[in-house]
C-alpha cells in the first residue's frame, strides 16, 4: 500500500471514528435511565486519537477532518469540566427534574446580551400552505424556531423537547396544524446532534408526541428526509441512515420499502405517485444511487443509465423542474476513497430520470472535499436553463450546467456583498 493510500485508510477510519464519538458524549449526557450519573467520559482522552494524527500533520493545509476534529473538541469542553471530564446522565437527570419545577417559565423581563453571530447550521425551512407570512426554521442542533411576520422575529416552539436536533421538518400540505419533526443530524459531522425518531404535533407545535418512528439516542440515528402525499396526508415517507419507511396512518407505523442511507426525497409535483430517492454513503455502498417510484412510493427502481458507477458514487442531490418533471436534475459526489467526496458531476435528464447525461465539465468541484457534510441543488421555477448547485460556495449556471458561475465567496471580506458563510446544506 502506498503512502496516499495510507493517509486515506487512516483518515477514513479517523473521521468515522469522530463521528461514533459524536453520538458517544451525549449518549452519556443522556443516559436513557433515571439514575443518578454513575460515572464520567473524558473527552481528551477519548480524543487523543485524533490529536496524536494533527499533531504529525502541516500547520496549513489542514488534512480531512480537521474543522470537525476542532469543532466537536470545542464543543465538547464548553459542556464538560476544565479536566475533559462528562457528567454521565445529567442531561438526562435535568430532564426527568422538569415536572418537578414549580415555574418551567421565567416571570422577570430578561435581555438578550449577545452574542449575536454565532447562528448553527439551519438544514430545514418551510413556509404555511396557506399563510406564507407564517415561516418555520429548524436548527441541527438548536431546535424549531417559527415566524409569524415573514421572518422578522422568531420564537421557538421545541425548547421542551428531549431532543432539539431539527433533522428535517414538513406541514401537512392540507391541516397546517400537524407537522412532523425529523430529530437529527446524521451527515457525520464530528458535532452533529444526533436524533431520538420522528415527532408529530396535531396542535401546530403547543404538543408534540412520538411517532412509529421512536428509537434511543444510543442508537446514533437520524431522520433525514420527509415526504407526505397531499391527496391523503395520512401516507408519509421518511428515511434515516439505515432505510426508506412508509406510513399510511400518519406516523403510526411504519414499513421499510428501500435499504440505504437516503438523503434526498423529492415528489412530482405534477404526477404525485413518483418520487426520486437517492440513497448516499460517503464510504460507499451497494446501495448508492438514484431510485424512483411510480406507484407512491410502494416499490422502487434504481435508474442507472448514464450515471457513475454504484461503487464511484457517495451522496446525492436531486430537483426536478416543477413546470416539466421530465426535467430532472443531480449533483453527484464520490465517495471518500474515490475522490475524497469532491463533485463528480451535475447530471440531467429529460426523460423523467430513465436517461441522464453529465452537464458539468471536467474540473468542476462545487463540494471541494466536503460532498459527505454540504452539498445542494436547485432548478429555477420557469426557467430549466438556470440551475443552482452549491456545496463550499453557492454556483449558477444559465446553460444547463454547462458552464458555472460563483456567485458567493466564504473568503471574501466579511463586509463583501459577495461574502456568505461557507457550507450549503
């Protein structure tokens, strides 16, 4: 084995160990029991890993794994004391303490004293059926947020929740009142919160309960996308990392109809029967790849034709042009081992995903090496020419895909009217 090939084997078996960890911490946080904390992790002993591999490495450029490495070190000693050590259950001990308060609210006026620049990452926003001054926000690790003013203030609506990673999150295209909470942020980040199931809410957000879809933190598992059938919103499909399920009782239960890690879910607008699933681990997988249903999603069908090979393929994002379905576009990055989950390619078909046939130009990498954490895409509405793709960086093509234009700079100075923060999700 060469030495790029250990550096590779090295990193890929680091940055999945960060991510177990990740899910290690607060599962001791939140041990699922009642018991007093019987113990304590520390978290610079379970990192030394890590450090001992950076402390070999240049200063610049830093090696794959470096920001989430840092990231879930620095959050990790906010929570813990100043020897690394972790309370075992105590997030969980405060929870249980809850019913037992007199007051869960503060009566005194309390002012808000900053910071004011320290926003998580927001995979999730959605607008009222009915209403689209009413906007709903979900933070990967900071909970619901809802407005009522087209964005100008927000409050929450999760805070008592046991988990407030918000995953993904849709309305009931027909009763605005019953929302589904996807828990989790299950990209591998190194400081992902990871989730506890789907939750439903029949009251607009007063209450919320557990679905068919209920599992313990332990199991390190989030929920990634959610669909709901408008002509019978009791039919919901959600996916985690492990598979695709679908409900025809509104989240009672649940059936598995794909195996995979799906990250993207998408139905045609215009024939409400098909859906695209595009199933993506970043280390690789038979099961990588485009599928589609026609039937609501009861059975599905891999369409391969044009695509890369299943074992180049990692994480997929797919749109479809809402005025033409036949019109369907993905960006497709590789896996680590292919090409460090940099962008493969943006692909389009117009035949309704049967056929596809790579756009993007060779060189053209809008994920840099982070297709695993961020990448997304988008069509414009009345005009299939004008595609959006970003990942790093936000891209705009007028031709298809053919050529790209960047359109934000996360090196920009922080005053540029082109700077906008790195990572698109």
């Amino acid at each position: 084995m060469d030495a790029i090939n250990i550096h590779n084997t090295t990193m890929l078996h680091l940055m999945k160990k960060l991510w177990m960890l990740s899910a290690l911490i607060p599962m001791a946080l939140m041990a699922a029991d009642n018991t007093h904390p019987l113990g304590t992790a520390n978290v610079f002993e379970q990192l030394t890993p890590f450090k001992s591999y950076y402390d070999t490495q240049p200063e610049w450029p830093r090696h794959y794994g470096w920001k989430p490495y840092m990231r879930y070190l620095w959050d990790m000693k906010q929570r813990g004391w100043p020897n690394g050590d972790i309370p075992v259950g105590a997030y969980w001990e405060a929870y249980q303490q809850l019913p037992r308060m007199p007051h869960i609210t503060l009566d005194e006026p309390w002012q808000n004293l900053g910071p004011y620049n320290h926003g998580g990452r927001c995979r999730v926003i959605r607008f009222h059926p009915d209403n689209t001054q009413i906007m709903f926000a979900g933070s990967v690790s900071g909970g619901m947020f809802k407005s009522t003013d087209g964005g100008e203030n927000w409050f929450p609506i999760s805070d008592f929740l046991p988990n407030i990673s918000v995953g993904c999150f849709e309305l009931d295209p027909v009763n605005a009142n019953v929302m589904y909470l996807g828990t989790g942020e299950g990209y591998y980040n190194g400081d992902a919160v990871l989730g506890i199931g789907l939750l439903k809410t029949t009251d607009g957000g007063v209450s919320w309960n557990t679905t068919g879809l209920a599992y313990p933190y332990n199991q390190g598992k989030s929920i990634l996308k959610l669909s709901i059938d408008p002509r019978n919103t009791q039919i919901v499909l959600a996916s985690n990392n492990d598979n695709l399920k679908r409900s025809t009782d509104g989240g009672g239960t649940f059936v598995n109809v794909l195996t995979g890690e799906f990250k993207d879910l998408v139905r045609d607008p215009q024939n409400l029967d098909v859906l695209f699933a595009s199933a993506g681990s970043p280390w690789g997988s038979g099961n990588n790849g485009i599928y589609k249903s026609t039937d609501n999603g009861l059975t599905w069908a891999r369409v391969e034709a044009g695509l890369p090979p299943v074992n180049q393929i990692g994480r997929i994002v797919v749109s479809i042009y809402p005025q033409n379905p036949q019109i369907v576009f993905a960006g497709i990055c590789g896996t680590f081992s292919y090409n460090g989950t940099a962008t493969i390619g943006i692909y389009r078909s117009i035949d309704g995903g049967e056929n596809w046939t790579r756009m993007s130009q060779n060189g053209v990498n809008h994920y840099s090496s982070q297709g695993w954490y961020d990448m997304s895409i988008g069509v414009k509405p009345g005009e299939s020419n004008v595609i959006f793709s970003a990942g790093l960086d936000l891209h705009r093509s007028t031709n298809s895909g053919l050529q790209w234009t960047r359109v934000s700079h996360w090196d920009a100075d922080i005053n540029s009217p082109q700077y906008i923060h790195a990572d698109h999700h």
